[in-house]
C-alpha cells in the first residue's frame, strides 16, 4: 500500500484500520499483540519516509512488525498469521520482499544495519537502511558492537528505538534505567524549535545543507548522550503515537546522511485500553474476548515449565547455593516466582544470554550452584561461553533447557531442535532428559549432585504422564521400560519416550522400549547387550537428526564395530521447521504416532 500521498488525516484513520485489523484476528488467533499495536504510528511514519521496497526495513525481533505486514500487501493473508502454512509472526523474505530479513531473536538489527550501509556504499546506492529496535532489545551486547563500529564509520542509518519502558517482563537494568533517563527529558521540544526556526530563517533549499545545520543546534541541546558520545546522532524523545512528529522526525534524519537514533516513547498495547502499559501478559496472547480482555483458556494440564519452578524451587530452599537467571524471560521459564521468593538469589539478567551463561559460570567457581533457566533456541546465543567459560573449566552449571523440540507458532526462529547437536560434543558437558513430570523434578535434583557442566531438556506445555514407575537418574544409564518379543527396539529420549510408547501402542507386535536417558555420557553396555537381541532400532527424539540421538548411537555401534543394526531415526530433517501449531506442525513432519506406525510397517 502507497502511503505516501496520504493526508495527515488519513494516515490517522488507517492507524485505526490496523490497529482494529490486529486485535480482530489476534484475539481470534493469537500472536504477539502489545508490541505490535504499540509500533503502529511508527511503522506508518517508516512507510512514509522510506521505501519498503528498496530501503533496507529492518524490525528487531520482529514480533511488532504485523503492520508492516499489513501496509505491504499482505491484509487479506493477515488472517493466517502464525497457523501452519500461513503468514510468519516475523518477518520473512520468502514471504514479501519488503521484509528484509528474518528475524526472531533480538538485537540483530543494528548489525544487519550496518552490513547493508557497507554494502550500499560499495554498491554506490541511494538507499538507508531503518531499524526498529524496542528499549528491551537494547539490551544485548550485540547492539552496542554495531553501535561502535557505527559511530565509527558513520554510515548513514536511521535507527527507530521503539521505547515503551518494556521488555516482556519489567525493564531491566542501567540502560532501560537510562533510557527512561532520557525519555522524562524535553531535547526534541528544544531541538525542533530550533531548526523550525532556522529553517525559516535561512532559505529550505536542499537538505544536504540543512542537514549541516540541524548537526549543530542538535549539539547544543543534547548534552551527555551516551550515543552521542558514540558518534551516533540523538533525537528525542518523540512522541511514537504522533504520526505528524515521527514523519516530520525522520525526514530530518533521512536527510541527515549519518547514522541517528530517533527515540520514540510508545504505549504497549496502545489502542486497547486492557492492554495499555501492562508488560507480560499481553506480550503473546492466545485468543481473547475482545470486550472484556478475558482468554478463551482451554483446560491445560500443568506444563513443564510450572513442574520446573516448582520443583527447583524446593530445591532452592533445601540448598542455599543453589541460585539462578534468566535472559529476560523470567515467566516463559517461571524462574519469576524464584526471583520473588528468593530475590537474592535469582536474577533476571535482561536480554544477554551471553552474560547470563558467563557470570554464572562464575558463580559456579565460587562453590554456587547456578541453574540458568533458558529456552534451548536461546541458548544459542550463549555458545562460546558454554564451551570457554563454562565447559573448559568443567564448572557445574545446569543448563535448565525450556522449550525443546517443536515450540509451534513462533517457527523457525524458535523451534528448541538444535540444543543435543550443539551441546554434543562439548567435552565435560553432561546432557540427559526426563520423559515426564516425576522424571523432571527427578532430574533438576540429580543435576544438583554433579561436579560437571549438565543440560537437561524439556519441551513448551505439558509432557505425557506415563504409567512407568520413576527412578532416579544414574549417571549414563538407561533405563528399559518394556521388553518383548519382537526384533524391533524403540529407543526414546525426553519427550520422545511418549511417542516411542504411543507408537508401539499401535503396533501388533510386542516391542522393546529403552528410555536412553543421557545422550552423554551414553549407556554404551546397554546398547551393545540390546544390539544382541534386536537388529531394528527406531530412534525417537524431538530433535536434530544431524548431531543427535541417533548419531551418537550410531558412534557407540561404530565404534564397537556392530555392524548389524539397522537404524532408523524420527528425529528432524535437515532443514530449518516452519510455524503452526505444533499438531500441524507435527504432522507435516510425519512424527505423530499414527504416522510413524505407517513408516515401521
Ligand atoms: C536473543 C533473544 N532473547 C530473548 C528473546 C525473547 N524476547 C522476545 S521480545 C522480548 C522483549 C523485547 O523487548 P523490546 O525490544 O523492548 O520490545 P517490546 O516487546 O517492548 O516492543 C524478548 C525478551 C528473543 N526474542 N531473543
Ligand atoms: C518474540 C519472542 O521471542 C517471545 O515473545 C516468544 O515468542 C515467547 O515464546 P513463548 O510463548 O514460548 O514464551
Ligand atoms: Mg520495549
């Protein structure tokens, strides 16, 4: 949609055309809601400025980014947001090509920036990237590497920082205590008086000269800025739901022909009045009721997630070193209720999974015992530092790994399927994973009892309750939950146990099943005793084939030299998994029960 030649006037009621867009189908639907309605003005005033189409558009994390979706061809599509073969809830090239690049974890988009400056100027292009980057997201180490070489090279860049004093939870730390700083001061009142007035007085012919001039009265009303002071120009705060200020902002910046920073104060959830200014909860909804606010809750057993807190908190009051992070999701891993109980204790880090898996690793050689609560995407993020700060010095930190295997309607960018394969080969690293809730709170106190760096998995809701009688883990053991009397074998790992038992439900025949229990160290006498009974194995594992579980039992046969196994893995191909609900998404996998049953036939 060409915004360009719209009036003040209409680009006010098309804000509300969105914003009734959005919370029509999010509420039927679900998604990300609050940031996404608070972006709306802002994007408006990006469509106005700039060129979706030739412009570099650049949404950090990109869960605020449904009105672009909606300005740039995509209204009718919008109704399929998130569900299985339908729209990304972020932005995606494959989809549009106004939509720059993926993006899903947060704080990429000023490094993007920067790269697409570099190779606009080789390439001698008229053409500036803009980012959008929430206060949160500001947060990461990443964007302050992209700031320096910024400053440095000062490339023009347009740089939107989305600030509604929110991440999902409360903001957290010296710059969102700084932002905010900047957000109660007057600098672009003082700053816009003053280049209104110049440009009155000093004719408004080319902006390459106003530009020039705008440089200097911005330095005399913006003392201090830490951007600043990193070769980076400040303009702000601007008012983010103002469509008239942002466009006139930043064509200002446009013209400017370096790299800026425009602060924009916003409203979470502006435009429906429940959500306004409330942090997590409106963040990511299921489907509400648009009048009162109320979610249509489907009865849900108690997720992994919940059995985790639960369970570490108890054993956090049974032992005092143990202590705790998150990366800014302290209720998407419940280490929220932690963090109340035990303030001392736990912490909410913000968005820097590199910071959290280091400085607990520090907290480890001091005699602590850290439990660094993440989402096993997330933790990508921290890799070097699992294996620098963490592995080498073979400290005992538990990894606590959320939202392994297929996490459903946030897609690509989240599915928890790479944790086993990146974490494998770490020497020291110890990686088990439990098949239920007694199997979780099991194992959370297991991993208290190692001398060693230790990840254990579970997936996003709830696991299966199975019918099989718990036992503590036992370094590198398996365990047999069932023998019988064909030659087939099911081996499961984590939640990858329920589907090997509801797969061989199904079968006629009688079959053995192994819970594997640790991929490392592996059970290694165990396989080779089973390797003399059955010469079928079906590996089942919500996870990476490539690096997985069966690769690492593909290793012990090697290595054993037992070359009489065929094996036969349901983990995930080598391609990155698409979003929808995770049955839609299993499906199309061929993973459900149903289906396997037909693969082993
Ligand atoms: C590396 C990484 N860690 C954590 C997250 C989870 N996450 C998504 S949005 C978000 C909050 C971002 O806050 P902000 O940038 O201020 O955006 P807002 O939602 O307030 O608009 C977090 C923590 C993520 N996407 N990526
Ligand atoms: C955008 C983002 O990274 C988070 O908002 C994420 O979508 C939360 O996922 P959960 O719903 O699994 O907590
Ligand atoms: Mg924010």
């Amino acid at each position: 949609m060409d915004i360009k030649d719209k009036s003040l006037k209409e680009l006010e009621t098309l804000s509300q055309e969105i914003r009734d867009r959005i919370i029509d189908v999010v509420s039927r639907k679900g998604g990300h809601f609050s940031s996404t309605l608070g972006a709306v003005e802002l994007t408006l005033g990006m469509h106005y400025v700039f060129d979706a189409y030739s412009d570099p558009f650049i949404f950090d994390v990109s869960h605020q980014c449904y009105p672009h979706k909606l300005l740039t061809g995509r209204w009718e599509e919008f109704e399929t947001v998130r569900q299985f073969g339908g729209l990304s809830g972020f932005t995606k090239p494959k989809e549009s090509p106004a939509d720059y690049f993926v993006a899903g974890h947060s704080s990429t988009s000023i490094s993007l920036a920067v790269g697409a400056a570099k190779a606009i100027e080789l390439k001698k292009e008229n053409r500036v990237p803009i980012v959008m980057i929430g206060d949160g997201s500001m947060t990461a180490g990443m964007v302050y590497e992209a700031l320096n070489e910024l400053g440095d090279l000062k490339l023009p860049v347009v740089i939107i920082l989305n600030d509604n004093e929110m991440s999902i939870a409360k903001p957290i730390g010296a710059i969102s205590k700084y932002l905010s700083k900047l957000l109660a001061g007057k600098y672009y009142q003082g700053f816009k008086a003053k280049v209104d007035k110049f440009i009155k007085k000093n004719m408004p012919e080319g902006t390459t000269y106003i530009a020039k001039r705008m440089e200097e009265a911005m330095k005399l009303i913006t003392p201090g800025i830490l951007f600043e002071e990193m070769g980076i120009d400040y303009i702000g705060p601007i008012d983010g739901h103002d469509i008239a200020e942002i466009i006139d902002t930043l064509q200002i910046a446009k013209a400017m022909g370096k790299p800026v920073i425009v602060h924009a104060r916003t409203v979470k959830g502006k435009g429906y009045k429940i959500a306004e200014g409330q942090h997590e909860h409106w963040h990511g909804v299921g489907p509400f009721n648009v009048e009162d606010g109320a979610f249509v809750k489907k009865e849900a057993p108690k997720a992994a997630t919940a059995v985790f807190a639960d369970a570490l908190c108890e054993l956090a009051q049974k032992y005092e070193n143990i202590v705790g992070v998150t990366a800014a999701m302290p209720s998407g891993t419940g280490i929220n209720k932690l963090i109340d109980k035990y303030p001392n204790r736990f912490w909410d880090v913000a968005i820097a999974e590199q910071h959290a898996v280091t400085s607990m690793a520090a907290m480890a050689k001091e005699g602590f015992k850290p439990y660094i609560t993440i989402y096993s995407t997330f933790l990508q993020r921290g890799f070097d530092q699992i294996i620098h700060d963490v592995c080498l010095m073979n400290l005992p930190v538990v990894f606590a790994m959320d939202r392994a295997g297929i996490v459903g309607n946030d897609g690509e960018t989240h599915q928890g399927a790479f944790d086993i394969s990146y974490l494998r080969f770490i020497p020291n690293m110890i990686l088990f994973a439990p098949r239920d809730d007694k199997t979780l709170e099991l194992g959370l106190e297991f991993a208290y009892t190692l001398n060693s760096p230790s990840a254990i998995r579970y997936p996003r809701g709830a696991f299966k309750q199975l019918s099989y009688p718990s036992t503590q883990f036992e370094l590198g053991k398996a365990e047999l939950l069932k023998e019988g009397t064909s030659n087939k074998l099911f081996i499961g790992y984590g939640a990858g146990v329920t589907r090997a038992i509801d797969t061989e439900i199904l079968h006629e025949d009688d079959i053995t099943i192994l819970d594997l229990r640790f991929v490392k160290p592996i059970d290694k006498e165990m396989l080779i005793n089973l390797s003399k009974k059955y010469d079928t194995w079906y590996i089942f594992s919500d996870s990476q084939k490539q690096g997985g579980v069966s690769s690492a039992i593909l290793e012990v046969l090697n290595e054993e030299k037992i070359f009489n196994i065929e094996i036969i893995s349901f983990e995930y191909e080598d391609s990155f998994i698409e979003h929808g609900d995770t049955k839609d998404v299993e499906k199309h996998l061929q993973i459900l029960p149903e289906q396997l049953i037909k693969k082993i036939k």
